[in-house]
C-alpha cells in the first residue's frame, strides 16, 4: 500500500508515494522548504480522512503557523479537526534538556497516535536530539528507536533534517529512512530529489520544486508520456512545400533554422493558421516575438482564427522544467504547434531535459510540431543550431541569404524528410503579406550555401580556359 506524499508529480516520480508505514526523510539547506514540505504532507492526509500528528523540535508552534503562507493556513483552518500537534519547540526552553529523552518524546507521540486514531506523522527537525545525545552511535539508535516506535502504531512518518556538505546533518538519518528526499534551493531556483526509497521504483535526479500559497508542487524532469497516438498525414500549410517534403505526418517535429530575417515566424504562422481554418486547434508559443505581432498576423485566418492560440514566455530566468509543465498542459488539446526561437532557452543548464522531454512528449501525443531556431551568420552558415533538436527532428528545413544578381535572395534547402524523395535543389521563397511564397528552383547556379555562388556556365567556362 502506498501513502500520498500530498504532492500529485511526487507520488508519480515516487510510484504512487511513501510505502505504508514508513519513515521517510526530507533533508536540505535553510529555506529549503522541510517544514512546509511536512505541513503539506499533513494536511493532504487531513483532507482526505486521516488523522494527523505534527510534531516540532525546535520552533514553537504559534511561529510555524505565523510563517505558514495563508493558503496553508487556510486550509489548516478547515481541517483543524483532523490536524493534532506536539510543541516540544515551546517546552524545551521551559523543561530543559529532558525533555528530549527518547522514551520521554515516544510516551507523548504513542499516546496521541492512540487517543486521536492517528495514521500520519509529521516529525519536524531532529537537531535538538543531539543536545541529549552527543554520540553519533546515540543518535542512530535513538532515531531508529522512533521509527520503530512509530511504525508499530502503524503510522507513515516524514521527518526532517538540516544538510551539512551534501548530507544530512548527523549522516546517520539516511540509513535508518525507508526513503530519503533532498530539497534544493540555490537562491535562483528550487529543486527536489529523491535519493532512496526502499523497495519500490523511483525516478532519480532532480525535478523541480515550486513554494506557493497554498502548499508545493513539483515538476519532475520527465514527462510521463501515454501510447503513442496513430500517425495522420498532415499538410505543412505552405503551398508548394509539402510536395517538395514529400509527406509530413500527425507528431512530426519540423526543424525550421536559420538567420534573423528569414521569415521563420511566417512559416510557424502559416503552419498554425492551415490547422485553424480546418477547425483544428493551434498553439504559437514565442519565446521572441511580441504575442501583438503574432496576433496581427493570424487575423486573416478566417473562422478558424478563435483557435489560433498565442503564447509569449519570458525565457530570462525561467525554470526549465516548471515551463515544460506548462507547456504541457497549454499544449493538451493542440493539433499543432509551433515553438519560436527555441535557442533563447538554450542558455540554461536543464535545456537538453528540457528538450529532450518535451519533444518526445508532443510526438507520442500526435501534435505536429514545429521549431523555430535563430543561428548567430546571415551568410554562409553551416550550422543548423541545437544538436538535441537536430537529432529528434523529423525534417528540418535551413533558412539562408544569398547574394544571386546584386540581390539578397531568401533560400531554403531541405536538409531532411521523411520521403527519400524530396526536394534536393535550393529554392528561393519570398515573404509578403500572404504570408511565405515559394518562387521555385534555383537552376544554373553552385557555392550558394557557402555564400559564393556562381553559375555554373562560368565554371565550365573557367575550367575550359584553364586547360587550354
């Protein structure tokens, strides 16, 4: 049986939660959150029948409840009933150092969990213990003494302690803890971890952790993605292109690179305005673009204009799996998307989980899908921008300038496609207010990617003359 740790993408990254009478360490820094991380877990418990224990150590409880965000407290408030405490915090001052004899701490805690029916426990702070017993030996069995006293009342405990150099505090707690948890705070960004849960599976690394007003929630690194949704061929939304791609398909992930200037929100806008006309559900997500500017052009996209979502994220300090989430759960009922200026998030260290992640998610749920990335060259580029978005992309399309005549033309290239077919040549395009407009080939000329190009009856003509 298994006990919710009270925070839904917990309990999924944990298999389902705490195993059913277990005691349970969550450890980490100052500020880390370790007592609202208990609170929360206590008053999930309270709000779905169960009767709960708080217990603290160190902290009297009237500064805890002072402390506690005012979501927290208003949920504690319609559940008092179920929600009992234990305030060593404030009798230790009074009763001194006695107070923290194990048998004198077990006598109180047993007596409540059988008086109140209690079931859940939340056991805040262990440091004063060490005030009684200054042996590291001490302390072990002292700890492994409260967990067996506790569990043979049959109740799920979570117990906190403080971390010193990456451990916990005493380095003892983690061996007597059926599961152990560290909570991270680098003064940017939070972050959880589950290091340990004792005969069940987890998923390891950190995840991240967000304090709010009513209580934490987690956004763990993966996405738990569901069957893999039936392929449907799709049209790219750009006359001209599909033949040239040769087929595209429902979860397909387009690669559109290139320098500024190449129109790659036009293409993601034609791509989107396509679906909504059909009356299929689009979403633009900028990282780049103003959502006005975005907006002014999909005002031409008939009926369907109402389901032409747009979405502008800030991507300057943004936790990175906190946005996969939410781009989840923006993108649940989209049939299409487009991510714009995918490399304003590529600064971040979490980005290739990020990516990785989210990609995989979108092509399993059968939302085709395309990315915008700026490269830094106007011309002669031979980049086509991030390696992980290259990797899983299912066609890529690269964006280039090329000096043809005295004219700065705009050429795309087919890179890959999922048809062996597809167009090989260069073909210049144009923007206009109709949006993208496929001119045609190319013919006659060679060096045009490298940024030199020249027609190719000069070249024979050059080579003539050299060899005569």
């Amino acid at each position: 049986m298994k006990v919710s740790t009270g925070i839904k993408n917990l309990d999924m990254i944990m298999d389902g939660g705490f195993v059913e009478r277990s005691f349970n360490l969550v450890y980490g820094g100052g500020g880390t959150g370790k007592t609202l991380f208990t609170f929360n877990f206590l008053l999930n418990g309270a709000e779905t029948g169960n009767s709960v224990l708080y217990v603290t150590l160190e902290e009297s409880w009237e500064d805890i409840i002072r402390k506690l965000p005012d979501g927290m407290r208003k949920r504690l408030n319609a559940i008092k009933n179920n929600f009992h405490y234990l305030d060593f915090g404030s009798l230790r001052p009074v009763l001194g150092k006695e107070i923290m004899n194990v048998d004198v701490l077990m006598e109180a805690i047993a007596s409540s969990i059988v008086v109140n029916n209690v079931t859940l426990v939340g056991f805040d702070g262990i440091a004063p213990l060490s005030i009684y017993y200054d042996d590291e030996h001490k302390l072990r069995s002292v700890i492994f003494n409260l967990s067996q006293g506790i569990k043979s009342y049959g109740a799920t405990t979570v117990f906190t302690s403080e971390e010193i150099e990456g451990r916990s505090r005493y380095g003892t707690e983690e061996f007597v803890a059926d599961s152990v948890i560290r909570l991270i705070y680098t003064g940017e960004k939070r972050r959880i971890q589950v290091l340990k849960s004792r005969g069940t599976d987890f998923v390891g690394g950190k995840h991240g952790l967000e304090i709010v007003s009513d209580g934490l929630r987690v956004y763990p690194k993966i996405l738990f993605v569901g069957s893999k949704i039936k392929q449907k061929s799709v049209s790219i939304g750009i006359p001209k292109l599909d033949t040239m791609l040769g087929e595209t398909f429902s979860g397909d992930i387009t690669l559109l690179t290139g320098p500024p200037g190449t129109g790659k929100y036009l293409f993601g806008i034609s791509f989107i305005k396509n679906a909504c006309k059909q009356g299929k559900k689009g979403l633009f997500i900028s990282f780049e673009d103003s959502v006005g500017k975005i907006k002014r052009r999909l005002e031409d996209s008939g009926d369907g204009k109402s389901l032409c979502r747009v979405v502008y994220i800030d991507s300057g300090n943004i936790d990175i799996y906190k946005l996969m989430w939410q781009l989840k759960s923006l993108a649940t009922d989209a049939n299409r998307l487009v991510l714009h200026g995918m490399n304003n998030l590529a600064g971040n260290d979490e980005y290739e989980d990020f990516v990785h992640e989210f990609l995989k998610y979108v092509r399993a749920s059968g939302i085709s899908t395309m990315v915008t990335y700026n490269t830094s060259q106007v011309i002669a580029t031979n980049t086509l921008g991030d390696d992980k978005i290259v990797n899983l992309s299912d066609n890529i399309i690269k964006l280039l300038f090329a000096e043809i005549g005295g004219e700065l033309k705009k050429i795309l290239v087919i890179i890959k496609s999922h048809s062996p077919t597809h167009e090989r040549g260069l073909v210049e395009y144009r923007l206009g207010k109709s949006g993208v407009v496929i001119v045609g080939k190319i013919e006659g000329m060679e060096g045009v990617i490298s940024g030199t190009p020249t027609r190719q009856m000069e070249i024979k003509k050059r080579v003539e003359s050299f060899f005569k």
